[in-house]
C-alpha cells in the first residue's frame, strides 16, 4: 500500500466547497453580528492563505504525525460483528489521537492559525471537555493564552476533563447562564470575541457557526475520512457500504464522510442523540427532530420552539448535548446524500457496553451512538455488509457516568457531583 | 400596499423623529426596554413611562433565547420574561399599546424568532400593530434578501448595525441598506452600561458620515445624562439599553428619573457635567 493521504490533503479545494458566502445550499451563511464579520472575515482569507501555502501545510503534517500520532489506525472488530448480524465492522480510531479523540485534528489546525495571524490568546467552548483539552493542549504546545468556556453542568459531569484542562494551563470558566450546556458555552464564547477580537481568535470545536468555520473545520477533520477510505480499499479491496459516525455538532461525522461524497453506493448514516426518546421531547437530534433556524451563526436544523426560542436538548452524552447541528449535515439531509438517524441513551450504553466487552475498547459515550447505528445498521443489512465506523474518541473521561450507569461500583464510592470551583479559587492552589 | 404616494409608512414616521429633534438643534433620545420584563403588562406600563418623561423613540425587545451581544443585565431581563412564557406575539401586542398612545417605537431583534414566524408575515403584522421598523442585532445584510423586500413592501426601517471593526466597505453595504436610522456599536463589546463613553464612538460616526446621510445612533454603554450629552455632540440618536433595564428593577419612577436625565442630557441641559 502507497503512502496515506496527509491531514494537508484535506485543505485542498475541492467541488464540495460552499459558495463565496458559507452557503451549503440554503444553509450556512453568516448569522452574527456586524462588529464579528471583520474577525471571520480575516479567518477566512488568512485560511486561504494558509490552505495554498506549503510552508503552512508541511507544519500541519508534521504536528499530526509526530505531535497527534497520525495517521490513525483501521481496526476490525470481529467478535463485535457477532452482535451486528455478522456485518464486518472496521473502526477508525480517532481514539487513539493525541488527547483521545478526533478533536486534535482542529485545533492543531486552528492554533497554527492563530500564530499565522499574529494572535497570541485563543478561546473555545467545550462540551464534553474533549475540545477544550485539545484546544488547552494545542495552546500548551504553541505557547496561545487559552480560555475555555463550558456550561456549569457540563462542568461538573467532566470534572476530570476540567482538571486536564487547568493541568495544560487554561483557564476553564464554568457557565451559569441559560441551560448551563454546551449551547451557552458557545454565548459565552462569542460574548468574550466581540471584545478580545483584536489579539484573540476562536477556535470554534465543531463544524458550525458562521463561514468559514463549518468549511474550515471540516477541511481539518477530511484527513479522517481520506486515511479510512484508502486503508479500508488496501485491506478489503472495497469500498465500505456505509460509513457511520455520531453528529451532535458534526465534525467527526463531515470528516469521515466527506471524501465519500462521490462514491455514490455508500450511505452515510449520522446517528444523533435521541436521549430519552425523540417523541419524548427530551433529546438531542437537531435534524431528526428540529426545524431550520439561524443559531450561532448559521442557518441550519435548530430544536427550537413555536416561537423560534432555542429548546433544550438532552442526552446523556455531554458532546452530543447540543441543539444545533453543522450546516453541512442540514445541507446533506435535505438533498438526501446522507441520512441522519436517532439514537437513544440506552441504545447507545447498550453499544457502549458491547464495545468494552468485545473489543476491549472504551468508548466515549458520544461515540457509543455511532456503535449503536453499526449495531442496528448490521443487523439490517447481514454479513455480507461491511461498515466503517468513526470511532471518534475514547471514554476514560465517561468512566464515571458509566459507572453510575451500569451500577458497577458502590455508588457511595464515586465522588459526589459538586459544583467545579471557579478558576480563581483553583489558582489559589498554584496549579 | 401602505407605500402608495402619499400615505404615511413606518419609515415616514421614523424619518420625522429624526427631522423633529435635528429641527430643534438636538439628538434623539431612543429609549429600550424588553417585552415582558417584569411581565408583559409591566413592560407596557415602563414603555409608557419612558415615552412619557422624554423618549422620542422606543426600542421595544423581543426575547430571544441565546443573545450573544448582550450583556448580564439584558440577559438577565429577557431570561425572566422567556421564563414567564412571553411570546413573539406580545411584542406586536406591546407595540400596538405603545402606537396607541401616539408614541413611535421599533421593535429590537435577533433574527430567528422572525425566521420563524416568517420574514413576511412579522413584517406585515409589525406594520398593522402601528411599528416603525426593526433592529437586527444579528441579521447583516449579506443574509438579508427578503427582509429587505418585506420592509420595503411594508413601509418599514431597516437598522442594522455598523460596529469599530467594519471596514470602509462594509459600512457603504450596510448603510446602504438601512433605512430611517444606522445604528453604531459604540465599543466593540456586548451591551451594558459603562463609566465612560468609548472613545471609539466618535470616529466610527465620522467614518459612518463619509458614506450616508441617513441618521446616526450610537448605542452601547450609555447610562447618565452627562454621557447622553456627550453622544448628542456628534450623534443623531442616543440609545439607551442597559442603563433602563437596570433602572426597571426598580420599578417606573425610577425609569421615569433616568430617563427625564437622558432627556435633558440630549438638549445640552444635563447637570454635574
């Protein structure tokens, strides 16, 4: 087998390209803020740029494969199978990524953008935390001034994410606004950048917002669908049926399905967090269950209420815990090209508990909900299906909810979810 | 259709608070207060006072969920009106209060709650309640196409924002595509009062000048009658946000007192300059 395609091979511009504005047909765009267009413009050119300038594009290799540890390998997962109808199943391991998922793939991107537009402080949201440990990570390795954003909630379901965080040096600040989530981290985020554009650029985790990020992020993350495809043609000698991965945000799921776009008899399966149950109302899964609106800067599939007032979204798993989506998705759903399918939290314990056991790989829960698809999708297709499946990142950071979840230790034995102590008191004790 | 010749549109009236105040040698005093803050009668009962000690024109607030240009205090005012079930259609019914009591006002919003109930239709049924036009913290008008044409078919103003950071270019599209009044982001930040009036302010009016004639609004940060004076010098409309809603907690003769300040602030009569 030749040589793998470099995470560089994904910046190169390609049909799939929105159009001059950030428009993935109807969607995308520019929903913001005037005093925020000078910032995503001059990322937008500096991206340009950077995208076309080989000195950029060597760096970025080399960081990705001597810094992330790429490229990331291909694993089958045969006694897995057994439970999916026989299905081959094979799992890109973004798990196996510096900082234990896909996310490294972003912000090593971003962070050597940032140096290139000449700014010294970076800010992002995060979720689960597996973005801002990377971002925190990245800002460590480039020597950036990192702030990150993340719901109270979410703070406190992550501790230990939090903790990484202030180990590489960040300063975590927990939001006590809105529903305390990922949604109003993102507020946050953008609250700090109207003020801070000057020496700060946001490294936004997810293929969303306004253009260029939704372009820009995807362009980072490509690498994980070129390396799948070629390593999946030099073992099988196929193409996959179907290549599978979790969408809260989306970005995983455009980078490993965006360089199968062309090959037509491959669906591409998003599987979203349908929490308690889509028809409960407790969920998730923007496309499944959401409408078009404009949130964080693009228009896209929103859960939102009669009065276009954002809803709150559930789902166990804290990255997928957004009622958003990238615009990319909403663009591919709506043109049919991939199909965008729920699962609920206990499909995906359930898958999650499937992997630790057959594979012997720990999964985060997001990416539970990807196993969750192949499991269901396998048993519907039988063995003669093969699967990819992104395996976006791993689950040391949910062991606790799992533990909780499975009743596997005394629950008296698990730390109680106190309230994360803000940064000043943290720094106090001279992290 | 409204804009047949010679019937009196949104914009007419929006363009004659602005005639009115310059005709007296003054700026405008623009006044915001969101809908349902405390309640959605409470909210008409404040709107009422601020037009009634000296508000030329109110910007009434349509809540909204996630609004990232807004600072603790406005945050915190909409919260409590989304938690107290305020609806989209209470604004328009906090207009038509406001229109008939002869009193002009524009509703403020973030883009997806008129996405949802339809570019159109909130253009039309903003008309019918007697509003003037509307503020788009959110919406540029790159994404623009069909408010335009709405607001044209309606008869209504289109402000959109020029901010520090937009380039020579961007404030000709902008402007260009406002209508009745251009509001300026005085500091690159999100709302809320502050000590001093940004020094950035005047030269964003200045650069805004070069490229339009329309009026000039500055807003963001503006909380006492001295510093409302201070903006009156070079702006056409002073707007106050933060400052009110902060004042609306504690209840409307304290709207009522900052506001009569302001008023005096924009003719040059305020006091401990």
């Amino acid at each position: 087998m030749g040589p793998l395609p470099s995470a560089s091979d994904g910046l190169a511009r390609h049909a799939h390209d929105p159009d001059v504005g950030g428009h993935f047909g109807r969607f995308g765009g520019r929903y913001m803020p005037e005093a925020l267009i000078a910032a995503v413009d001059e990322v937008a050119a500096e991206y340009e740029k950077a995208r076309q300038d080989p000195e950029f594009l060597d760096e970025l290799d080399r960081l990705q494969r001597d810094y992330a540890g790429r490229p990331s390998p291909v694993t089958e997962a045969r006694r897995l199978s057994e439970h999916a109808g026989g299905a081959t199943i094979l799992l890109k391991r973004e798990d196996l990524n510096h900082t234990g998922s896909h996310k490294i793939n972003n912000v090593l991107g971003q962070a050597l953008l940032t140096v290139r537009m000449g700014k010294t402080r970076v800010i992002a949201e995060t979720g689960a935390g597996q973005h801002g440990v990377a971002t925190a990570t990245a800002a460590a390795l480039l020597g950036l001034e990192c702030v990150v954003y993340m719901g109270e909630v979410d703070t406190e379901r992550q501790a230990l994410n939090v903790a990484r965080m202030r180990l590489l040096g960040a300063e975590v600040i927990p939001v006590t606004t809105g529903s305390r989530t990922l949604k109003d981290a993102l507020n946050e985020a953008y609250r700090d950048w109207v003020s801070s554009v000057g020496h700060t650029h946001y490294v936004l985790g997810t293929a969303a917002g306004p253009h260029p990020f939704p372009m820009m992020v995807r362009d980072f993350h490509r690498v994980i669908g070129l390396e799948a495809r070629a390593q999946v043609l030099a073992s099988h000698g196929r193409l996959p049926d179907a290549v599978l991965a979790c969408v809260g945000g989306g970005s995983n799921a455009i980078g490993i399905f965006h360089p199968f776009l062309d090959d037509e008899g491959v669906r591409l399966v998003g599987c979203e967090a349908a929490g308690d149950g889509v028809d409960t109302g407790r969920h998730a899964a923007s496309i499944t269950g959401g409408s078009p609106g404009a949130l964080h800067g693009a228009l896209t599939y929103v859960l939102q209420d009669e009065d276009g007032q954002t809803v709150e979204s559930h789902s166990i798993s804290a990255g997928l815990d957004y009622p958003g989506v990238g615009p990319e998705h909403s663009y591919l759903a709506e043109i049919g090209r991939a199909e965008y399918v729920p699962v609920t939290d206990t499909e995906a314990m359930e898958a999650f508990r499937l992997l630790c056991r057959t594979e012997g790989i720990i999964p985060a829960i997001e990416t539970a909900h990807a196993i969750a698809g192949a499991l269901r999708l396998g048993r519907e297709l039988g063995p003669d299906a093969t699967l990819l499946v992104n395996l976006s990142g791993r689950g040391d950071k949910d062991v606790e909810t799992a533990a909780r979840w499975f009743e596997v230790v005394d629950p008296a034995a698990l730390p109680t979810t106190e309230p994360v102590p803000d940064d000043a008191a943290a720094g106090e004790r001279e992290l | 259709m409204s804009t047949g010749a010679g019937a009196r549109t949104g914009l007419t009236v929006l363009d004659e608070v602005f005639t009115t105040a310059r005709a007296e040698g003054r700026a405008a005093l623009i006044g915001y207060l969101p809908t349902g803050y405390p309640t959605v009668a409470g909210s008409k009962g404040l709107l009422a006072q601020t037009l009634d000690a000296g508000a030329d024109l109110l910007e009434v607030g349509l809540p909204y969920s996630d609004p990232v240009l807004d600072g603790p205090v406005i945050q915190h005012a909409v919260e409590t009106a989304l938690r107290g079930g305020v609806r989209t259609r209470d604004t328009l019914e906090v207009i038509e209060s406001i229109a008939a009591r002869g009193g002009r006002a524009v509703v403020m919003t973030y883009w997806n709650p008129v996405l949802h109930y339809g570019v159109e239709a909130f253009a039309r049924d903003l008309a019918a309640a007697g509003g003037l036009g509307i503020i788009t913290p959110d919406l540029v008008p790159d994404e623009a196409g069909d408010w335009l044409d709405a607001a044209d078919r309606y008869g209504l103003g289109r402000t959109f924002l020029v901010a520090p950071s937009s380039t020579e270019q961007r404030i000709a599209s902008t402007t260009a595509a406002t209508s009745g009044f251009v509001y300026a982001a005085s500091t690159m930040g999100v709302t809320g009062a502050r000590d001093a009036v940004s020094d950035t302010a005047p030269a964003l009016v200045a650069r805004t000048r070069a490229h339009t004639d329309l009026p000039i609004g500055v807003g963001l940060g503006v909380r006492s009658g001295a510093q409302a004076g201070e903006v009156a010098q070079f702006a056409d409309g002073v707007i106050v946000g933060s400052a009110l809603v902060s004042a609306a907690e504690h209840g409307r003769a304290a709207v009522a007192r900052l506001t009569t300040e302001l008023a005096a602030g924009v003719r040059g009569n305020h006091t401990g300059r």
